[in-house]
C-alpha cells in the first residue's frame, strides 16, 4: 500500500479503516490513535513493601468504536516548577505483565485495569502525568 504507515495514522480515513477492518484481517494494520484511549482513573503511592518504590494502579478505556492495539503508557514526574524530574515508557507486555503472543487488542468501551512498581522519582518530583503513544 502507498504511504501506508503514514495513511492508517490519519484520522480523516479513520471510519474508512474501520469499515475495512470489518471486512478483513486487520492484524497488521495498526490505528493507534492515543486520542481515543481515555485513562479514567490512576493512582500513585508509596510502595507498602519496598523501600524507594512506587505503586501505580490505573484503568484506561477505548473510546473509538472499535477494537484497537493497546498503546504505550508514558509516567512524567516534575517539581513543583514544571520542570521534569523522571520519565519512563512502558509498551504493552511490560504494564500489562504478558508475553506478546497474548496481547489482544483493547477493545471498544470496556475498561482495562493494570498495576505497575517503579522506581521513586524522589521527593522533587510532585506531580506526575500520564500519556499515550
């Protein structure tokens, strides 16, 4: 296909994608579109076990009308500044704790919850955000 990386990440062609997707195997034709995957609840806090460790505990949803690959999940930690203190990027096997034969796609509307230990930031890192990639 001409272009295909750049054509199945363009948004205007997205309910063509999907239509198409209805019709054949999509495996391999990969519509993240980090916009549509919505994280609705996260949590992060001291790790009752482990000394200078964190817990993180969040559910995300898809909110595109169909089934799509899971996303990577990126955690940035900063001062009270704004300036970023720590960041780290999980893909979907290491935050979901799978092999990569068992990722299914992250399906339409239903909520999908994982947990995550890292590492602590440190006492300058007081807020943290998610993202999606």
């Amino acid at each position: 296909m001409f272009n295909h990386p750049e054509l199945i990440q363009d948004q205007r062609l997205e309910p063509l994608s999907a239509k198409l997707c209805e019709l054949t195997d999509c495996e391999h034709l990969q519509m993240r579109y980090p916009s549509q995957i919505e994280m609705i609840s996260r949590n992060v806090y001291t790790h009752p076990k482990e000394k200078d460790e964190l817990m993180i505990s969040t559910n995300l949803v898809n909110n595109a009308p169909y089934d799509k690959p899971f996303p990577g999940v990126q955690i940035d930690f900063s001062n009270v500044r704004g300036a970023l203190i720590a960041s780290r990027r999980f893909i979907p096997e290491e935050y979901l704790q799978i092999d990569s034969e068992q990722l299914q796609l992250l399906q339409s509307g239903i909520p999908v919850t994982f947990g995550l230990e890292i590492k602590d930031p440190g006492n300058e890192a007081i807020t943290y955000e998610f993202s999606f990639h």
